[in-house]
C-alpha cells in the first residue's frame, strides 16, 4: 500500500481556524497540535469547521509539496 496526499504548511505564527491541526483527545476534546496553549483554534472542530468546503492545499499561500509514503505492509493480526 502506497499513500499518496499534498501537504501545505503555514507560518505558525500564521495559524488562524482556517489553517491548523488539530487532533481529539478523549475526555479533554480537540488540541491544536502545534502548540496546545493555542486549542481555541479547534473550538469549532466539533461544528462549523465540519461544514466548511474542502479547499485546495495550496489556498492561503502556505507551502504545498506532494509526497508518497510507502510501501506500508498490512499484517492481519488475526492470523
């Protein structure tokens, strides 16, 4: 297996709710991964930022790269 995707990155000093990442932590809610002392970016994970249209990675100017990470080996554990 084979992962393909485009990656964009940003200034951190440039994060606003448009331009973050953030991650679900159980029973705390979401963290901005970056710099948790910032996971007010991630207030509207849980609503409007659902709704919000896929964009082009490379929109708000930040730096865009294609990658491909692979070949990743699947074991069934189960075997």
């Amino acid at each position: 297996v084979y992962i393909h995707c485009t990656m964009a990155a940003w200034d951190p000093n440039g994060l606003d709710n448009t331009k973050k990442a953030c991650h679900y932590v159980k029973d705390h809610g979401w963290e901005l991964l970056d710099n948790p002392m910032y996971s007010s970016l991630c207030d509207c994970c849980d609503s409007t930022c659902k709704a919000r249209k896929a964009r082009s990675p490379g929109a708000g100017n930040g730096l865009v790269q294609k990658a491909v990470i692979g070949p990743l080996t699947i074991i069934d554990l189960a075997s």
